[in-house]
C-alpha cells in the first residue's frame, strides 16, 4: 500500500509541475498575441511565425493540459448516478473507469499517433507558410505526449481510487474499534 501511495504521489507531482508550467504558456499566448493585435493595428504589419507561436503555445497548453484537468478533476464528469453513490461506489467507478476507458484509450492514441510524429521528425517538418516555425514536428510531438501524461496522471488517480477501495475492504472486515485506528492511519497517509 505505500509503494502505490508513494507512487500516485510521485505521479501528482509531475502532473502538478506540468499544470504550473502551463499556466506560463497561457500568460505568454496573451502577450504574444496582443503583440500581434498590436503589430496588425498600429504598425500595419504582422508577423507569421508569431502568430505561429500563439498557436503552438495552445497546443501545447491544451494537450498538455488534459493531465492536469483530470488530476484536478476539472474534466467533464457525468455524474447523474455517480454524486449519489458512497465512497466506495465512487471508488469502483473511478477504478473501472480508469482501467476500462481512460488507459485503453491512451495507450491506443500512443500506437496510433507515434508514427505521424515520427515521419515528421523523419523530415524535421517545418512550417507551410513563409516566415512560418520550422518546430511543426514538435507540434506533432505533443499528441504521443499528451496520451502519455493522461495516461500517468490515470494510472495515479487509479491507484489512488485503488487505495481507497483496499482501506474500505480494510474498514469493513476489521471490528468496530480498530475501524477507527484504521481510518486515522489511511487519513494520515493520504495527507
């Protein structure tokens, strides 16, 4: 149980590094693109490669992104059933929601979209337009990754959804009076 808790954690963390990053791509695509806005109004010219940049920063910020919105839990849920039901139903969810849907569909983004950014790197693809980013290989780059950031920031919630449903199995065959020493020890190693 502490190899799957020191695990999940070691997993937040880098998803939680990667949010922070983020957040500075997000302040530097409104800069740049006010640079822009500024650029075509008031000087009459632009700049193709950094109107090029704001959108790689979206890709980024967004591709990227879909790690950090699942650990934050900031995704799209449905939850009709799923705010109804107790811990331990929620756990079951999570558990086979993450293990049935989330990783299955990573791993399958991860096959699939490797040798489109391989065959990019292959030519070291560049942009279409002239004054355009050479970098659109890295551009491409992002969708292996961002299937492998969602997929370690699930398997975390997974073993976190896990772990919760082992103390529950825990609570449940334990008496009464250790049920207790056994919620304070499985809150103490969550906090």
């Amino acid at each position: 149980m502490r190899f799957l808790l020191c695990s999940a954690q070691a997993l937040e963390r880098l998803t939680n590094q990667t949010g922070r990053l983020l957040s500075w791509f997000t302040w530097a695509m409104v800069l740049l693109q006010s640079g822009v806005v500024v650029l075509r109004h008031g000087f009459n010219s632009g700049s193709i490669a950094l109107q090029e940049s704001v959108v790689y920063l979206h890709g980024a910020a967004f591709m990227l992104g879909l790690a950090y919105a699942l650990q934050t839990d900031a995704h799209v849920r449905v939850d009709v059933f799923y705010r109804r039901m107790s811990l331990r139903g929620k756990a079951w969810v999570n558990t086979t929601g993450y293990l049935v849907f989330l990783l299955p569909i990573c791993a399958f983004l991860l096959i699939s979209s490797w040798p489109f950014a391989v065959s990019s790197w292959s030519v070291y693809e560049g942009s279409a337009n002239a004054g355009g980013l050479p970098g659109v290989f890295l551009l491409k780059s992002l969708i292996p990754l961002s299937s492998l950031t969602l997929a370690l920031a699930g398997l975390a919630q997974f073993l976190r959804a896990l772990m919760q449903l082992m103390a529950s199995e825990r609570l449940e065959l334990t008496p009464l009076s250790s049920a207790k020493a056994v919620l304070k020890q499985a809150e103490g190693v969550e906090a």
